[in-house]
C-alpha cells in the first residue's frame, strides 16, 4: 500500500443546504462521497488519500447540481494538502472554492 500523499479537507459552507451531499474524484474515481452539514461553518472532514504523482483532474459536484473542476498536481516524493469547501446563500450561485498547498493548512 501507497502512503498517503494528499490530505483533503472538505467542508459544506452553506446553512441553506444542509446537509448537502458531496462527490469528489480524481480523473472519474471517486473518492469521497458523503453527506455533509454545515456545523458552524467550521467543520473539515479529513480524508487522507494515496494519489500517483503527476497531473490530475479533481472534480467536486453536490447533490444540488453545482460542480467545480481543479487540476491537482502531485510531486513525486512530496505531500499536497488541500481544501475543497461548497457554498451556497440567497440569490448566489452555489459553488466550490479549491486551494491546494505545499505546507499544511490551518483552520480557524
């Protein structure tokens, strides 16, 4: 087995749909799909995945119909951390927000 090199947080930022089921895939495999609440709005669940080095395509879709398509870069020997957050409120569009980093990332 691989040891994991990409930490991803991901986080539903939207009391409106809440919860709000959210799909995530690297190139088409799925790997995370799951039901998130809202919780304060700060609440990142951590999902620590082993992903080939190279150039990757990582989409983000809800149960609502938004989606959001990143590219993902994975050094060899090297590892990525990374934040996907869904939002929703009033009249806006719902959608993702994607950051990746080299460091680790800290949350208030």
């Amino acid at each position: 087995m691989v040891a994991p090199n990409l930490t991803l947080y991901v986080s539903n930022q939207s009391f409106e749909h809440d919860p709000v089921g959210i799909t995530v895939a690297i190139d088409g495999e799925v790997v995370v799909r799951d039901q998130f609440f809202v919780e304060g709005q700060h609440n990142w669940i951590t999902f620590e995945l082993s992903v080939p080095p190279g150039r990757h395509e990582l989409t983000m879709a809800t149960d609502t119909g938004a989606s959001h398509t990143a590219e993902l870069e994975i050094p060899t020997d090297a590892h990525r951390w990374a934040v996907a957050d869904y939002w929703f409120y009033g009249d806006t569009p719902s959608s993702f927000t994607f950051h990746i980093d080299d460091e680790p990332i800290y949350f208030q």
